[in-house]
C-alpha cells in the first residue's frame, strides 16, 4: 500500500547528527526501524496522504512549489515518546515560518483533506523527526533513556520540501523522493 508524504528535510549537519542517532539505535539493538526504512531521510512530515491519486497529488504539489518558500530554522531541544505507537523522537519549536507553511500547505491541498491522515491535520499535528519505533513501552522506555543520554540540542535548518512516495510491503518500507522543491536561502 503507497502513500504520500509532504515532508521537510533539512541542512547536511542536522541530517548526519539524526542519521548517526538511528545507526546507535541500531547497533545498540534499541530499534532498526529507522535505519531499515529504505530511501528514508530525517525529516518532518507536514502531511500524510493514503487511498489517492498520485497524478493529482504531483500535479498539485508541482503547483504549490511555483511559490517562492524560504528556508528556516528550527531548534531540537527535546527528546519524546508517541506511547500508542511506541516511536520515539527529537521535537523542534514552532515558528511562525513552521506553522505557516504546515497551514500554507493544507489550505492548498484542501480538496485532499478527506484522505490526509488525522494525525497530520491542523489542529492535531505534532512535529517530530522520528528516531526509533519499538515494539513495547519497555523497549521505547530503553530507547528513550539511550537516546536523552547522549542528546545535544540542534539547530537545523529546513532546506527542502519534498513529495515522498512511501511503499508498505509486507516485509519492509521503503520512500522514493518524487518531487523536490529547494528552499530559497535566506540571509
């Protein structure tokens, strides 16, 4: 089963210090989710789209992408824990830049609102860059702990928005970037 992702990706550094994060939780045997998704860059979802048309979503992304968007920073100083499906992550403030291109973006994709997942939708998301995803609250509880004792906080900066296709087999996940929209450098 596919589905589609609006997501934020982010400056080289910040991309290595998540990566770096998911490789520990990896060898520490904490979780492999992260490092087995294939394709998967650290991000932040700002929408999340299953049963669709991929044709309209393209056609509506390469749209949006006609405006000029800025890039922006924004600062990791927490770690956290989704307790229902046991993922774990770095949470970043909101700016205002943030938010409004979350709202920027659902207002334009509003004929898609009935097939964005509820968790992504205004009023109820809550921005993460994921890090693990267990199988148990003992397992997330250790991951928690392994990850907050070597956690510094991070700035980072938003240099892309990307249209990602995300493929559920029954063996594995792997995303495929189909669109790229490059963030315009702001001094």
């Amino acid at each position: 089963m596919k589905t589609y992702a609006i997501e934020i990706f982010f400056n080289k550094e910040f991309d290595l210090y998540v990566r770096e994060l998911w490789k520990l939780c990896h060898e520490k045997n904490l979780s492999s989710f992260m490092n087995s998704v294939q394709g998967t860059e650290p991000h932040i979802a700002l929408a999340l789209y299953g049963d669709i048309e991929q044709l309209n979503l393209v056609e509506k992304f390469r749209e949006f992408t006609q405006y000029d968007l800025n890039e922006f920073e924004l600062h990791f100083d927490a770690v956290a824990i989704f307790p229902q499906s046991m993922v774990t992550y770095l949470q970043p403030n909101s700016t205002r830049e943030f938010t409004g291109l979350m709202t920027k973006i659902h207002k334009f994709f509003q004929e898609f609102e009935e097939y964005c997942n509820p968790y992504y939708a205004p009023g109820r998301w809550f921005p993460h860059t994921s890090i693990g995803k267990n199988n148990s609250l003992e397992e997330g509880l250790k991951t928690i702990n392994y990850i907050i004792g070597r956690f510094k906080p991070q700035i980072a900066r938003a240099t892309r928005l990307v249209l990602v296709e995300i493929d559920k087999g029954e063996n594995n996940i792997s995303c495929r970037n189909l669109l790229t929209k490059e963030l315009k450098k702001t001094t």
